[in-house]
C-alpha cells in the first residue's frame, strides 16, 4: 500500500494529502474575501499553485478540479479567472454547483486533485 503523507496540518484538516501519485488539496476559499467573485477565483487559484508546488506538482497536472460557487448567476465572472489562469494548459475533469456556505462573504471555494 502507498504511503500517505499530510501537509500543512491541524485538528480539522490537511491542507494537501499525497497517496500514492496524487495529491488531494482541501477546500480553498480566498483570504480578501471582499472582493467579488472574479478576484476571489483569482486569490483562490494562486493559492492552489503554492500548494501544488509544495508537493512537486502544478496545474498542468490537475486531474479534477470541484467549484462551489455561493450565487451560480456568478458561473461566467469564476470562468474568466479560471480560463485566465489555465493559460492554456490541459483542463482537468471539473464540475460547479451551488452552495451555502458558513461564511456569507465566502462566493467561491474550490477542491483539487492533481498527478504528483
């Protein structure tokens, strides 16, 4: 069996967990959350590249990619960061639905999966 290590850990969560040769990042929501959807994609996706390269990875080797968006009115202002920031590398597998989430100034949180 693969070894599973944790990275950036504490009593709720593993910010990236690495089985095998994938790597799980938890839900990432962005820190200036009063900016509206497009800039918090933007904070959200940066933060996701930080991660990845912790682990010796990058976006070109993301395998899924989950979005929640607070208002899905929102769909096409997330789509323009996200076209912007893939910067034409592959896209991964990805789905979008709505949520509620606990924070109500919270409009985007996102979920990746990626090859190590």
């Amino acid at each position: 069996m693969a070894d599973i290590t944790r990275h950036q850990s504490n009593q709720k969560l593993s910010r990236v967990v690495v089985h095998g040769a994938t790597a799980y990042l938890s839900g990432i929501t962005a820190d200036d959350k009063s900016q509206g959807t497009h800039g918090q994609t933007l904070q959200i996706l940066n933060k996701a590249d930080a991660l990845l390269e912790t682990v010796g990875t990058n976006r070109g080797n993301l395998l899924l990619t989950q979005i929640f968006l607070r208002d899905t009115g929102d769909f096409d202002e997330m789509n323009l960061a996200w076209i912007e920031w893939m910067d034409g590398a592959a896209p991964p597998a990805r789905v979008t639905v709505g949520a509620d989430f606990a924070l109500p100034e919270i409009l985007v949180e996102m979920q990746f999966t990626a090859a190590v």
